[in-house]
C-alpha cells in the first residue's frame, strides 16, 4: 500500500467507496419513491448495491490487484462478521420453524386473548413488544400481527395511523431488545460485548421508554368492541419462552439457538402434527430468509477494511471526537453521545438498522476503547439509536409494510411512533444524568 494512503487526503479518499454505497442506494430509493415504486428503498438490495462501492475501494487502493483482493477478503472473513454471519443463520432458522409448527400464530393468540376490549392500544402494544422479543424481529412481529391489527382497528373504529403507530412502536421495542434480533447480534459482535450483559444495559433504557409509552396509550384507550381471536395453543409459545429465558441466563447463543429449533420442532411434533421430515426444508428457508443480511454484512466489512487500512475510521474517529470535546461534557459523555449520532445518522442514510450498526461498528468501538466507555454500553447505544431512527423513517421497511398493511402513508404511520420519540428522549436523558463507566 502506498504510503500516501495513511494521509489525512488519504483518509479522507478512503470514504469515498462508503459514500458511493450510501448515495447509490439512498439515491436509488428517493427517485423509485418519486415515481411512486412500493418499497422503494428495497428495489436496490443493498447486497448488490455495495459491489460498485467494492470495486472504486479496489480502484483506490492503488496496490496490486490480488493484494487488494486480499484486503477484501480479510475483511469479509472477520472472525466477529462469520461469527455473527452464522448466528444470523441459526436465528433464520428458528424463526421458520418456530413460523412452520405454528409458533407464531399460538404468540399472536395467546397476546390477543389476554387483550380486555377496552384496553385495545396497549393490549396490542405489549402483544407487539412480546412477541418481537420473542421471535427478534419487528418485520415478523409487523407482517404476523398487521392483518389483524387492521380487522381490529376497523372493528373497535380507531383511527388506522394510530393503531399503525402502536405495532411499530411495540415491534421496535422488541427489534432493539431481543436478544436474538440481527441488531443485538451486530452490536454485540462489533463491540466485543456479551448478549446478556447487552440486555440488561437496554432494558434500563428501554423499558422506562415502554412503560411511558404505556401510559400514553392507556390514556387514550376507551371502550372498544371486543377483539375475536382463535383458540390457544400454549405449547406453541415455549419454544420462544425458553430460548429468552436461557439467553438472558448467559447459554452460549449457539446453544441457545439449536435448543430453540430442536425445541420448536418437537413442539410441533408432538402437538401440532408437524412433520418431522419437513425440519430440513424449513431450516433451509431459514436460511434463504437471512441471506441478504449475511451477505451484506459480510460485505460491508470487506469495505470497512479498506477504509481502515488507509486510516478513514481513524480519521472518523478523530473528527467525532474532537466535536464530543467540544460539548464539554463530564467524563465520556460526549463520546457516547457521539456514538448514539452516528448509528442514528448512518441509518438515516440506509434505512436498515443492522447495516448501520455493522458499518459504524469498529468507529464506535474505537470511541469506546479509548474513552473507557465499557462494550456492553456502547453495544447498547448503537442498538438503541439504530433502531429509533428506524422507527422514525417513513421509507423503512417497517413503515412501508404498515403503510400498505392500514393503506395509509408510511409518513403517517412513523408520525405515530411514540414509542421510539420517549426512546430517544429516555436514552439521551440516561446518557447525560448517569455516572460514567469504565471497563
């Protein structure tokens, strides 16, 4: 590598490549959106729209080709990236067949049955928020409950937007708290932090933030007409019961992840005429169903690596903190503040929360390392403020499905995401009013 590359000029050229991913794939999403594309923030997969970007970071490298192509598969076979590449998959898998044994359909029954009529908005917010750290995923949690949740706001004659607004506020909650989600995965893995000690950093944050957003709905509720819902299968919810309960115990997330799936298989066996033959088809869809994720991230971090080798994290890094300094804040304040900004601008920009998390992973760790702000922590803030944007972009995937779900804007639906605007006030305040950390 030439030695200009490690020069603030070269630094700074080192980011172009992220840039270029950034402006092509917001580029792409705001001309689709436009001309008025469904979904189009997703007609780019971000896992193809990252290889033009692979390609100018090749270019600019300015070394030998295969040595570049080293660099690039140095980064793609980061021990943390395959590490959280093969947790994706199990997650993947457990949530298809936990989906295939009616699992999820026994969590939706068995919140919507524990729902008084004239509790409708925050019945349906603890159902999402259950659910969503059960199964760790908001898009799961919307795509299982939206279809319901719109006979039910009909039913009860509430207004669509609200109503949209409480499952993506409760999906969110989930999304950023599960221990299983792809965003504690990628924070955790990226921070050297471990899941249980995640969790329990978030939830000091989170559930203050739920519990507000709790009362706000309770507030509004009032007499609505009684929600109709099926029979409950309560064998079906072990399955998601057991994998948080042993997770927050601190099981390996390995182990933790085949129980669940061994577990969800013979729940389905045994109580719901599931066959067993079918276990390999549907772990093989779960697979399928996390592939973009694990290619991107897998990429990405080839990106990430060129951009490290010549300096432009470090340059990152040094800017971010000389701002944080300039707040004068008591002890690292500043910098976790810095933090928080950056996974919450980066998905502005991407509209994808894990893919945020991961391209701001090693800037963040590098903030935390040398302002002794602990992993757990630091994993925390990048989960937390990932997620609140996410829930506050009206052209992310959340939005998007509710929108068309209600058939109402996706401006309207993230307008109603109170869950994630206390979110965002909780965790500021907890940043600036508690003591500081060290590891």
């Amino acid at each position: 590598m030439n030695s200009h590359s490690s020069t603030p000029i070269g630094a700074k050229r080192s980011l172009l490549p992220l840039l270029f991913f950034v402006a092509l794939f917001l580029g792409t999403g705001l001309y689709l959106h436009s001309q008025d594309v469904a979904y189009a923030f997703y007609q780019l997969p971000g896992h193809v729209a990252i290889i033009p970007a692979l390609m100018l970071a090749i270019w600019l490298h300015k070394a030998p080709l295969q040595q570049s192509i080293d660099v690039m598969i140095k980064g793609a076979g980061n021990s943390n990236i395959i590490t959280m590449c093969i947790i994706y998959l199990l997650a993947g898998a457990f949530a298809s067949v936990a989906t295939a044994t009616g699992g999820v359909d026994a969590a939706v029954n068995a919140g919507l049955s524990l729902v008084p009529a004239p509790w409708l908005l925050p019945g349906l917010f603890v159902i999402a928020a259950l659910i969503s750290t059960a199964m760790g995923t908001s898009m799961g949690t919307i795509g299982a409950l939206a279809p319901i949740a719109v006979g039910l706001s009909n039913q009860a004659d509430l207004e669509p937007a609200l109503v949209a607004g409480v499952l993506l506020s409760g999906a969110m909650f989930g999304d950023n708290l599960s221990i299983i989600s792809d965003t504690t995965i990628a924070s955790t893995r990226t921070q050297g932090a471990q899941m249980a000690d995640k969790f329990r950093e978030n939830i000091n944050i989170a559930l203050p933030a739920a519990l507000l957003t709790l009362l706000l709905y309770v507030v509004w509720a009032g007499d609505s007409a009684q929600v109709q819902t099926n029979a409950v299968n309560w064998t079906g919810v072990l399955p998601y019961a057991a994998i948080l309960v042993l997770a927050v115990m601190g099981l390996n997330v390995f182990v933790v992840l085949l129980l669940g799936i061994v577990l969800a298989a013979l729940q389905g066996a045994v109580f719901a005429d599931y066959a067993i033959a079918n276990l390999g088809k549907d772990i093989a869809t779960g697979f399928a169903n996390v592939q973009e994720i694990f290619l991107l991230a897998m990429l990405v971090s080839a990106l990430s690596e060129f951009i490290k080798k010549q300096g432009g994290l470090q340059w990152i890094a040094d800017n971010i903190q000389r701002i944080a300094n300039k707040l004068q804040l008591a002890g690292n304040k500043a910098q976790q503040l810095a933090i928080a900004a950056l996974a919450f601008i980066s998905n502005l920009c991407i509209a994808n929360n894990t893919v945020a998390i991961v391209l701001t992973g090693d800037v963040a760790k590098t903030l935390a390392q040398q302002h002794h702000i602990t992993p757990r922590r630091s994993a925390s803030l990048l989960d937390i403020f990932a997620c609140i944007s996410q829930g506050l972009v009206p052209y992310g995937a959340q939005a998007l499905l509710l929108g068309a779900s209600f058939g109402i804007s996706p401006w309207q639906v993230v307008s109603q995401s109170y869950y994630c605007l206390l979110l965002l006030l909780v965790a500021v305040l907890v940043v600036l009013l508690r003591k500081t950390t060290t590891p």
